[in-house]
C-alpha cells in the first residue's frame, strides 16, 4: 500500500472525505506527507505514482490511477477517470463521465465534464467549459 486514509475528515456536499497520508516514498511523494481528500480507496488507486494532494477532493465513483497528479482545490468526481500523467489542478473541476489522460493538463477555473475526453498533449487553463 502506497496510502492510508487517515482520521482527518471533512464534510463536503453531503459526503465524508478522508484526507490520505503516504505511507511511502515514491514520485514526488515523501513517506508520511499528506494529501487530499477521498471519499474511498476506490477513488486513489494504491498501485503507480497517481496522488491527491493541496486540497484536492475525490469522490463518488471518480477514479486517479497511473502517475496522474490531482491537486490544489481541484475537484474530481461522479464517474470522472483521471490516468496517464494527466494533471489537474486549482480550481479545475472533471466530472461525470469525463476523462482527463495522456499528458493533459486541465488547470485554473476548467470545467471538464458529461462525456468530453481531454487526451494527449491537450493543455486546458482558464475560464474554459467543455462538455
């Protein structure tokens, strides 16, 4: 296990979010730092370099697997799939049947969302929706 859910919780639109705690070191990721929050272990794959951090909230059935980075007061949830190197950050929502993959990165006040497929090299920032 690359993780633990920790006691730490918060109360975020009608759901328990527990913050993670590394329990060893890999990426960029010392043993004993913390990270986001989760609703589960279903949301954090324990397997690759895949981490929540800076605030971050995952939760219903959004998955972040691979070396995928969610981070900042990022927000990723309903089915949303986050894998590759894809990076999400600030204030950046992915949600519903999304996916964020590859290289990507969906960054500032991005809304990704309903089935829109961000992939590749594709770079969203700012005030930008797509579904």
């Amino acid at each position: 296990m690359k993780y633990k859910l920790t006691e730490n919780f918060i109360e975020y639109k009608g759901k328990k979010l527990y913050q993670i705690q590394s329990l060893k070191n890999f990426s960029d990721v010392a043993v004993g730092e913390l990270g986001g929050y989760i609703e589960s272990e279903k949301n954090l794959s324990q397997e690759g370099d895949c981490w929540i951090s800076g605030g971050a909230k995952i939760y219903d059935k959004a998955k972040i697997y691979g070396k995928a980075i969610v981070s900042n007061n990022a927000k990723v949830y309903g089915e949303a799939k986050i894998y590759g190197k894809a990076i999400v950050s600030n204030n950046a929502k992915v949600y519903g049947n999304a996916i964020v993959s590859g290289d990507a990165i969906v960054s500032g006040n991005a809304e990704v969302y309903d089935t829109a497929v961000v992939s590749g090299d594709g770079s969203i920032y700012g005030n930008l929706f797509i579904s």
